[in-house]
C-alpha cells in the first residue's frame, strides 16, 4: 500500500491540466480555493480527503506520487500565486476606457465614496443589424502557473456576443444592440424610415430616460483564484446610439383602416440630414413608401414621445375597427359592409444643431440641441360599421341572427326583403400636439443615476389635444320589426364618442401624455311590430351597398302597430309587453376607458 499523501499543490496541478480527472471538476475547484484562502484550516485533511475521494470517483486510482514536474517550483504557489481573501493575487489592477478617447475610463479597483462602476459609449459602427461601441480593457498583475493561462483575465457577458473569457493584457471590448429599436421599426410600414429615425432622435434627446431604456449592455468581471472586495466589483458598459440632425421636413402619412386591414402610403419632403448610429438620414427629396392592406398595426410598447403618439394613433384606432368585423357566426356580404377610415397625419420636425458628444475625462454624455420643433396634426374621414356589434349586445340572439342575415338580402335589389340596418360611426379629426424647446440646450447624459432633464428649457411650447370624434347612428329595422335605440354621450360628455391623445406639463414641470376612449353606449328606447306580409325571393348576395332601398316586389298589407314603441322588453319580440321605465335601457356597445374622464383619470404617463 503506497504511503504517499497527496498535497493540495497535486490536485490543484490535475485541475488546471486534466479537469475532467475530478468526478465534480466544480467542488474541487471550490474545495481548492477554499484551501487557498484558509491555508492552517483545522480541516484541512477532511478538505484533501474530499479531494481524493473526488478524484477516486472521476475513475483513477489514488496518487502513490506527485504529478508535479521535478523542474516545477514548490509550494501551492505552483499553479497559481499565493492568493488571500481581500489581496487579490493575480490582477492587481485594470483599466476599462472608450477606445477613441482614454480619458473616459473606469478603473479597478473600485474605490471612493462614490465608486465609478458604469461608462456610456458612443455605437456608430454596424456590424450585421448591431451598432457597436468600442472600449479597450488591460489588467495589470501576474500570470498563473502550470497550465493556468486564462488566469488572470476577465468575463465580458453582453447580449449580443454572450459570456466571452479573455486575457490580462490589452483587449477590444465591443458593446452594442439592434441598430434600430423593433418598437420604433414596427412603424417603418406606416411612416418613411428615414424621417422615422430623425423622430426618434428628437424623442431622444427630449425624453433622457429613452436615451438608456432597455440598455443592458455588456458587464465586465475579473476573472482569478481569489477576487473580493474592491477588485470584485463588476464594470457595466453602456451603448447609446450616435445622432446629429440638423434641418426640417414635414412627412405626409395617409392611412386607410379598412375592415380586412391596415393600408396606406406615406411621403416625406425637406431638407432633413443627420446620423442615427451607423444610418444616414437624407430628406432632401421626397420619398415615398406604400403599404399594403391586411398588415398588423403597430403596438406602441416601449415608445415614448411624438413617436409613442403615432403609434399609438395607429394602433388603437386599428383595434377598434377590428371590432366592428362581422360576427363569424353570422352570413354577411362583407363585400358591402365594413369599416372605411382614412387619416391623414401632418408630422413636422425642425432642428438645428443636435448631436450627441461624449464627455472627456468623465463615463457620461452630453446631448446638444441647437433648436428643436415637432407638431403632429390629423384629419381624419370615414366610417365605422358596428351593426353585427349592436345587434349582438342590444338584440335577442334571435333578433341578431335576424340582422345578420338580413344585411346582405336588404342591399340586393333581386331581394324582396323591406327595411334598413345601420349603426355606424361618422369619425372627424381635430386638434394638434406641439412641442418646442429653447434654443442652446446642453444635456448632460450621466453613467451613473438618471438623466436630469432642464425641464423649463424644454417645455417652452409643450401640450395639445388631438381628438378623433365620432357621430353614431343607429337604425334597425328589418321587415316589419323596428328597433327603436339612441346614441348616448361618451365618457368626457363628447356628443357621442371620441379617441383623444394629449400631452401637457404637469405642476412639477414634467410633461406627462395620455390617450382614452370615450367609449361607444346605446340607450334603448322602444320596439315595435308593424303588421307586413312581404314575398322574399332571396338570391346571391349582391356586392351593391343600396342602405334604405325596398325591392318591388314587396308586397305589404299594413295593419297597424301590433304593439306600442317604448317596451323594456323590446329585445326579445316574443316577450310579453311592458311600459318602459326609466327612459330605457343603457348599452355598452365599446367599453370606455374610463367610466368618467377627468383631470386625473385616466392617469398621465410619462412623455
């Protein structure tokens, strides 16, 4: 039986040469270091113990002698320098600065009342759909021995390249993300890319919390036996998109809502220029982008500012005219009924002298505004189709299956079916949203902590209302049954309905937006039955919209009212009969957002 007791020294030796030797490579590691770090441990030979039976288990017969070449040094030294809690052994210190000026640095170790542990980047170089800024990073210290040559060194974990070892001395170090936000590229199908990408550049320099939001960037470690204290913390580097814009230009949006989808075009003219990251943005001519229909709207998610609005706009109108699509349960000619809504968006942008600067000797930015104007207008046109809505909601089961397979029979005149279905929403646009800033801003960009933005500079004209209207009208009267129902007032008293999007500066100086839907509530009113006898020959639906016409071959023998208008019961025409009370029965055809809108509900967001 060999009497050889392995030492510390050997199973650290096996570790960094042959790790797979260990059945737990990880416990012998942290058994390892916890023998570096307590070296007179009274436990030390239950610790060697576990080393032993761990590398029993990997599949070896036990050490009858060291594996540790003659030639080597002695001492636990041999594969790495002696190492201590609170003394790092290996990295003494290190240096993380922006690549193009080294001023801007962050240093290990971390010290001071206020220790500096993030540095903002400038990204202007693409490199496949990123935006990439550049730092070099350099550890000053010892190499490990016998094997160990990636300690010491450091773990970069970013997002776009992942967990990434490298070594002590000089490295790159890139950091970066999508060369364009997806919340704010959602939007390149409805508004121009590139007068798009100059609307994020004013959103950014007047919201500061965008110019970081969602910035993960890449974190920076040090990697060796022992790293505590002040040379264990760990370095964040921060990528924020390089803009310059200078000029104005107004783009053109024109958007159709149509029951079977979004379309439109867009143009933009003026002589906007600048940068966003590594794209050029160039308006000196018009351009112009055509979509097609049946796209999905936008969801405004993340955006803020002027293009949050838009987004907004869009993708909420598009939600309530897909719920004015028929009912699939019911047979309707969708070819003559539907939704048709235009808008048309006047986005104007003017901005001279905006761009952003990296601040020397210091981990933060700075953005520059020389002058900055944006205003959003609208007009807006159509109609929307609730019918298969109101008939669902207000209406019997039978009498809704009633209208729906109606619809189709009353606009073909080869039908003898007599009467008129309409609940529809006559939309009109009105209003503006302004924003104006002082000319000379200066807007220090911080590492550390957020943003402070000079709110009195920037709210020089801040706020507006932008408000779509909408004028109801309801009519259901098929054959000889008659639905006797009234549009209500919306939840802000607007004569019917409104979708309304606002912006103002708050008591604390703080601009603040919020957009709401007035909702869409019927009043019933009554019910009646006149007594027709009619002939029907229905035959293939026709695609000619004739509201209110009555076919010649109707055949009628009026006999009166069967029962008086003003019934409680008027949604079921087999119920018996009632006096009405209270002046009828209220329906939510569309939800508000609110029951009541006042000065604080719905709540304000942040612009």
């Amino acid at each position: 039986m060999s009497s050889y007791n392995p030492t510390a020294n050997d199973y650290a030796h096996i570790l960094a040469n042959n790790p797979r030797a260990f059945a737990d490579a990880g416990a012998a590691r942290t058994v390892l270091t916890q023998l570096r770090q307590n070296p007179n441990a009274f436990d030390d030979a239950f610790r060697l113990q576990a080393l032993r039976t761990n590398y029993v288990r990997g599949g070896n017969p036990p050490l009858t002698r060291s594996p540790i070449p003659a030639s080597a040094d002695a001492g636990f030294g041999n594969v790495c320098v002696v190492c201590a809690a609170n003394a790092p052994c290996c990295l003494k210190s290190g240096v993380l600065a922006d690549f193009s000026d080294p001023t801007r640095k962050l240093e290990w170790p971390v010290s001071g009342d206020k220790p500096k542990t993030r540095i903002l980047v400038v990204a202007k170089e693409p490199d496949r759909g990123l935006i990439y800024g550049k730092l070099q990073l350099v550890g000053e210290g010892s190499d490990c021995r016998t094997g160990r040559q990636e300690f010491p060194g450091f773990v970069i974990d970013s997002a776009t390249n992942g967990r990434v070892n490298v070594a002590r001395r000089t490295s790159t170090v890139r950091v970066g993300y999508a060369a364009v936000p997806n919340w704010a590229m959602a939007l390149k199908e409805f508004v121009p890319e590139k007068f798009l990408l100059a609307l994020m550049i004013a959103d950014t320099v007047c919201t500061g919390a965008a110019m970081l939001q969602a910035r993960r960037g890449s974190t920076i470690s040090p990697m060796q036996c022992v790293s505590d204290g002040a040379m264990q913390r760990t370095l964040h580097a921060i990528p924020v998109a390089y803009f310059e814009l200078t000029g104005e230009a107004t783009a053109t949006v024109g958007l159709h809502f149509l029951t079977t989808g979004i379309g439109g075009s867009a143009s933009i003219a003026g002589n906007l220029t600048g940068k966003y990251g590594a794209l050029d943005i160039a308006a000196a001519a018009s351009v112009t982008a055509i979509g097609s229909s049946g796209r999905a709207a936008p969801s405004q998610g993340r955006a803020p500012g002027m293009v949050g609005n838009i987004a907004s706009i869009i993708s909420n109108f598009s939600q309530y005219v897909s719920q004015s699509s028929p009912s699939p349960r019911g047979h309707v000619d969708r070819t003559a009924f539907g939704s048709g809504v235009r808008f048309e968006q006047k986005i104007k942008l003017a901005g001279t002298g905006i761009k952003l600067e990296a601040k020397k000797a210091t981990p933060d930015l700075e953005a520059k505004i020389g002058e900055l104007e944006s205003e959003l207008s609208m007009t807006a046109t159509g109609t929307l189709d609730f019918v298969d809505l109101a008939a669902n909601i207000m209406l019997s089961p039978a009498g809704a299956r009633l209208v729906q397979e109606a619809r189709a029979a009353i606009a073909n005149e080869d039908n003898a079916v007599r009467g008129e279905v309409r609940c529809e929403v006559r939309v009109s646009a009105e209003g503006k949203l302004t924003h104006k800033v002082e000319s000379g801003l200066s807007i220090p960009i911080p590492a550390e902590g957020t943003v402070s933005m000079p709110d009195a500079a920037l709210n020089k004209e801040f706020g507006g209302r932008l408000r779509v209207r909408g004028m109801a009208q309801i009519l259901i009267h098929v054959e000889g049954e008659v639905w006797i129902a009234s549009a209500e007032a919306g939840a802000a008293g607007t004569l019917h309905t409104g979708w309304n999007w606002e912006m103002k500066v708050d008591n604390e100086k703080k601009r603040k937006k919020r957009y709401y839907f007035e909702g869409l509530i019927a009043r019933a009113t009554g019910y009646a039955r006149v007594g027709v006898k009619s002939r029907v020959s229905r035959g293939p639906a026709s695609t000619r919209n004739e509201h209110g016409s009555s076919s010649r071959k109707v055949t009628a023998t009026q006999q009166g009212p069967q029962v008086a208008a003003g019934d409680p019961n008027w949604r079921d025409p087999n119920a018996e009969r009632s006096p009405l009370d209270d002046g009828g029965t209220k329906y939510v055809l569309l939800e508000p957002t609110v029951p009541r809108v006042t000065g604080t509900a719905p709540a304000w967001q942040d612009y």
